[in-house]
C-alpha cells in the first residue's frame, strides 16, 4: 500500500481578490442603469470644500473653535474671512485705524448677513430686548458683526486675541454709567459738567469731555478698551475736524447703546447733511437723537432737556 499523501496544489483553489472586484462591478453595471446625477459624496470626493477659508463668524455656526498656529502651521493670518485692513495713519473712521472687510468669495454674502445683523441687534437695543448673540455669561458669539458695547482688547487686535472670548456690556434696559460730553468750547463743557454733578448729584469721575469730534471718537473707543459703557452723549453740531453729526453716524454704524443729545447754535451752524442717520427711527418713535437744544441755554433749560430723555435709570 503507497502511503506517499501528496500536498494539494494550493494554486488551484487560489481566487483572485482583483477578478472578485471585476466580477461584482460587471453584475452592477448590468443589473442598475447608470446614474444621470451625482451623489452628494461623489461632490465632496471630486471637490473637497476648502480647509483654509472657513465660514465668517455669526453665519452658519455660533462660535468658531479657536485655530493655532501650532497645530496647523499652513493656517496663515491673511486667510481670515474677515479680516482687518489697515487704513492711513491720519483716519478718525471707527475702530481708530482699522476697518472690516471680507474676504475670497465669501465677500458678498457675508456684508450682507452682516448688515442684516447688525440693523436687527440695532433695533433690540433700541426695543430694550436681549441680544440674541450673547451667552448666559455674555459673551459674544457674533465678533463678525460690529458693536460699540463689545469689549475690545486691543487696537487693532492680534489673531489670538481675536479668537478669545469677548464680553458684551450691553444690558436690556439698563444704561452704561459713564457720560460724554463733546464741545469745542471749555467753559460749555464745564458748564454741562458742573451742572450734571449739582442737580443728579453725578459723580465727576463718571464724565468724561472732549474738545472736539476726534477726541470724542478716540475717548469711544477707550471706553471699549477699559471696559466702559457711555450711557448718554451730549455733543455740540458745529465743531473743528468733523461735526457732531458725523459722530453720531458713527454711533449709529458701530451699534452703541447710547443716548444722545445736540446742542446747537440758534443763528449759525452746520448745515445738517440729508443723510444724517440720528433722526431716522430703528423703531417706531424712538431714534438716536432724543433732543437737539439751542445756544446759549439757562442751567435749567439744560436739565429740563436731560429729564425728558426719560433716562433717569441713568442718574439713579
């Protein structure tokens, strides 16, 4: 008896993974008809979205999770959607030497959701109804956005200050504490002042004054900077540089919860411009400018004026 058991032939039983892949793609093409339209992730397959251009902040998602150089070092600072651009050394525009702009093609849709957002935080805080971009801890979600009540750390900011929590001291109903008084002629400035602190018994670290429109935007923007809120300003239309009305529209544009008051020559002055945005209504019967009072006024005519702006929460 031959007991010689001869091994198999392994080549024979041996089936190509490659001719299974053939064999079953064969089966597909025959037995379903091709698709006229891709699918939805042969799109992200043949066109992955873009890594380095996110999508700008408020539009999309709340809050963008901090990105560090460290982690990602192809991620440069001029691959911001929104990004800041410097402007001439000699600019008194908001936010001192810097302004918004969008960038890639992300431009047109983000300036537009922007100006959507802010004309709506714009009208809440005239309304006296809560942000819908803070948090419980009121921290701002919506940096894309502009608002003269947002804490700012620096001027301009760097990116890592940019993706840090910013504060919002904007409060439904309740005004900033602090008042800016702006006229290009010290013994009104004074007067103001002197009056304020006599009649509501204000405290004189809580006033601020300003000679005129430039110093008027630059104390602004120090009060974003150390945290401060301008509850009421009072401003003179006629002064040197740029007007009282230009610095209204500022206030207007950058979305300050502020009261305002002018003041005015009765003879002369500056012309008001036709687009002067104080006197426009964000809501019905309310508007950024409360009272315009002609000079020279009586001490009385003065506080009369304060107390029909209906904002004595702010001498309280």
């Amino acid at each position: 008896m031959n007991m010689d058991v001869r091994p198999p032939n392994l080549n024979l039983y041996r089936y190509d993974f490659r001719d299974l892949l053939l064999e079953r793609a064969q089966t597909r093409t025959t037995t379903n008809p091709p698709r006229s339209e891709p699918l939805i992730a042969d799109i992200f397959v043949s066109h992955p979205p873009p890594r380095s251009a996110p999508a700008p902040q408020g539009v999309g998602e709340l809050k963008h999770a901090p990105t560090k150089k460290s982690e990602n070092p192809d991620i440069k600072d001029t691959t911001d959607t929104v990004k800041q651009v410097d402007e001439k050394d000699d600019s008194w525009l908001p936010e001192s030497a810097f302004k918004y702009n969008a960038a890639s093609s992300y431009y047109k849709p983000a300036l537009e959701v922007r100006r959507r957002m802010e004309n709506e935080v714009r009208k809440r805080k005239k309304a006296g109804l809560p942000c819908p971009h803070t948090d419980r801890n009121f921290h701002c979600s919506a940096l894309f956005i502009r608002c003269g009540d947002r804490i700012q750390f620096a001027n301009p900011e760097t990116l890592e200050q940019k993706n840090m929590p910013h504060n919002c001291l904007y409060r439904p109903k309740r005004a900033g504490k602090y008042i800016l008084i702006v006229d290009d002629n010290k013994a009104v400035r004074e007067f103001c002042k002197n009056s304020i602190e006599l009649f509501f018994n204000y405290k004189s670290e809580n006033i601020v004054t300003a000679g005129s429109g430039v110093e008027a935007l630059k104390a602004l923007n120090m009060f974003k900077l150390e945290g401060k809120q301008c509850g009421l300003l009072i401003c003179d239309t006629e002064l040197p540089g740029i007007s009282g009305y230009d610095v209204v529209d500022q206030l207007f544009d950058r979305n300050y919860n502020t009261e305002v008051m002018l003041t005015k020559e009765q003879n002369r002055g500056t012309h008001q411009p036709r687009n002067f945005k104080g006197l426009q209504e964000i809501v019905p019967k309310k508007t950024v400018v409360k009272k315009i009072i002609s000079k020279p006024f009586h001490s009385l005519t003065f506080i009369n004026a304060l107390k029909s702006l209906d904002i004595n929460y702010l001498f309280e």
